[in-house]
C-alpha cells in the first residue's frame, strides 16, 4: 500500500507466542471492519460471547495510561493498526499543542449565551494594554477566573464579555476518575513488553486494570475484551484524520490543522 495506506505487518516468527497472538488478533480485527462486520460481531459478542469474536481477548489494551507513553503511536503503526503517516501526524500534534495555549485567539467556545469565536481569553488585561499601552499592567489584577471576563464574538450576538469562570466551566475537559485495579506488573515480557500498548494479558493472569467511572455509575474497564475492541475501532477510526493533517510534500503539518485540538 502506499503511504496513506494501513501499516503491514511483518514477519512474527522472532515474536513470542503473546506478541504474535495480539499481532493476529489486530489483523482480525482489521478484517472485520474493513468488511462491514465489526460492529455485528460486538453485538453478538455482548450478548452470548460468541466464539466468532474470542479473538478479542487478545487485542493489545489502549487505556489512558498506555496511550500517554512517548511511543504509542509507534505502537500502534507497529500493530498495522495506524499508518506510518498517521503516527507521524499524531506525535506532530503532541509536539506543537503541547506548547500551544488552550484558549487561542479564533478558537470556538461555549458559552452561557451559546457558541462564539474567542477573542481574547484575559479580556480586562487586553483591553487595559490597549487603553494605556505606556503605562505597565500591575500585578494586582484579579487571579481568580471568577472575577475575570473573556472577550467572544458570540455567534448572532456580536462582541461579548463572558465570565472567565463560567467559560472553563464549559470548555474544560472533563476528567472521570479512573481507578487502576489489580496488582503486579503488567503482563509480558520480551517483544513489545512495556511499549506504551498494553499486551494481551490472555493465559497470563491478571495484571492491573484501568477503570473508567462514568457519572451515571457506569464503568469501562479498558482491559474487557469488548473495550479493547472498541478502542481499536476508534484507532482504526482516527487514522485517516490524522493522515489528512499531514502535509504530503514536506511531512509537516498542514497549516493551521496544527490547532485542531
């Protein structure tokens, strides 16, 4: 396949025997839904476990831990289940947003009277720089977002001053507890043991467990043969977004896609 095109894998004959059965199960799974039948085989899977889906137990975990590694990008190129580009274009992103500021000018927000287009985050300081720009800010400007206001241009309602607070308040990213169950280290050794994916921990014992406590009181546990097969189907998924990203002349970014996050 050319560049854009899914990872191949090569040869598992070096690979111990845990390695080689992940590396089969990701090819399944590929299969799958590349064919229209992954979301048919989960269903079923969910309701009886049947045997045309026990491959799942040996996808490789992606949890919130395994995916904050350096290198699970490479990972997941190595596993055929991201391209070369797209592995690139994610550690790209890492690399330029983790240096970027979170509320940039031009970026869409919610707010209290709907959505608009950020002007300014610190709006009070911007407008006092403009006012007096000879005279130094102090530094005895309210800390506290709640006696901030941000400037946003609120779609059908023109320039707007917006309550710093109340604007995180809808804008934040929301984190769920997640608690890690389980002792001992982490399953396997050799061939990929430790590479930001988590192995397949099938045959081996238990390992520890991330858990994911949803506000409703439901809870996701990353290592279930189900999670790991829905998250590989979000990789799968985000792919091809991310390879869009990615400049085909030079292999940088393109443009201001670097901001998409």
């Amino acid at each position: 396949p050319g560049d854009g095109g899914a990872a191949v894998i090569g040869s598992v004959a070096s690979l111990d025997s845990g390695e080689r059965e992940m590396r089969r199960a990701v090819q399944e799974l590929v299969r799958a839904e590349n064919d229209g039948t992954l979301d048919a085989m989960t269903k079923a899977y969910a309701g009886n476990k049947t045997d045309a889906a026990r491959f799942f137990s040996y996808l490789p975990v992606l949890s919130p831990s395994s995916l904050s590694k350096a290198n699970s990008a490479e990972r997941l190129c190595a596993l055929g289940i991201w391209s070369e580009r797209a592995a690139r274009a994610c550690e790209l992103l890492a690399a330029v947003n983790g240096s970027a500021p979170r509320y940039f000018h031009g970026r869409r927000v919610l707010t209290p009277a709907g959505l608009g287009t950020l002007l300014s985050f610190d709006g009070a300081t911007e407008q006092r720089r403009q006012a007096s720009p000879e005279v130094p800010l102090s530094p005895r400007h309210p800390l506290s977002p709640s006696k901030r206001v941000s400037i946003v241009n609120i779609d059908g309602q023109g320039v707007c001053e917006v309550n710093q607070r109340q604007l995180l308040d809808l804008n934040q990213r929301h984190v769920l507890p997640i608690v890690t169950k389980g002792a001992g280290a982490r399953a396997g050794s050799g061939a990929g043991a430790g590479a930001g994916v988590g192995r397949s921990s099938k045959g081996r014992g238990q390992s520890e467990r991330e858990v994911l406590h949803l506000e409703d009181g439901i809870k996701l546990d990353y290592s279930s043969p189900l999670a790991r097969a829905k998250m590989l189907q979000c990789a799968l998924a985000v792919g091809p977004l991310l390879e869009s990203l990615v400049n085909t002349l030079d292999g940088t970014l393109d443009g201001p896609l670097r901001y998409c996050s």
